[in-house]
C-alpha cells in the first residue's frame, strides 16, 4: 500500500512496516538537494513529526513522518549520495523504515489520485 501526506511525503507500507521518503513533486520544488539529514534508528516519533531534513541549492526542508512508530532503519546510502533524491525520490531515495504504532493512522494520508489532485489544485 502506497500513501501521501500533505507535507508531500510518501510512505509504502508492508505489514507493520512503512518505508517513508519525499515525493517526486517535493525534491522538484526544492531542486538539487546537496544534504541529508536522517533520523537515529530507535528514535520513537508522533505522526507529523519532524524526523529528518533535506538541504538543496534553494532552500532547507522538514521530513515528517507520515505515522507514529519507531524508526528501525535508516537509508545510509542517502547520506554520502544525497543527489539520490534528485533522481529517484519516490525509490531508492527514501529516508527511512518506520514501524507503525497504528496501523489506523494510515486512513489520514492520501492515495495517489488524491495526491495527484492535491498537488494539482495547488499544494
């Protein structure tokens, strides 16, 4: 299963465990993204929660996560290559795994259509 906030981020959920990252729309509003900042492993967050960040030529960016849970694993990759975001935000790119506190918070965020049409009415 596949979610969108409305902070454009996504999360793709197996079980009790959500791999969360930004959308393609949001590295697009932020350009080249030259940092990464992830979340410890362990870390406990609310949903809605500040957890990571993002830096780009443009401006600094929020990671929230989409659900409460607990962060257990992080995407090292993006640290030393955060450019990945540029070219694959919506794959290889994502932030972090997170494992849901409540599987029930997951009726808050977005489908894509809705995603597709939040962003078209002009998140």
């Amino acid at each position: 299963m596949e979610r969108f906030s409305r902070d454009h981020q996504w999360i793709r959920v197996d079980g009790d465990l959500g791999t969360v990252g930004i959308t393609d729309y949001a590295q697009s509003q932020l350009g080249d993204v030259v940092s990464v900042e992830l979340p410890k492993a362990g870390h406990r967050a609310a949903a809605g929660e500040t957890v990571a960040g993002v830096e780009s030529v443009k401006a600094a960016s929020d990671v929230f996560t989409p659900v409460a849970g607990e962060v257990v694993e992080v995407n090292d990759e993006l640290a030393g290559q955060p450019a990945l975001v540029n070219t694959d935000a919506e794959g290889k790119a994502s932030f972090f795994k997170i494992r849901l506190a409540k599987a029930v918070e997951l009726g808050s965020v977005m489908d894509r259509t809705a995603y597709q049409a939040f962003i078209k009415d002009g998140a």
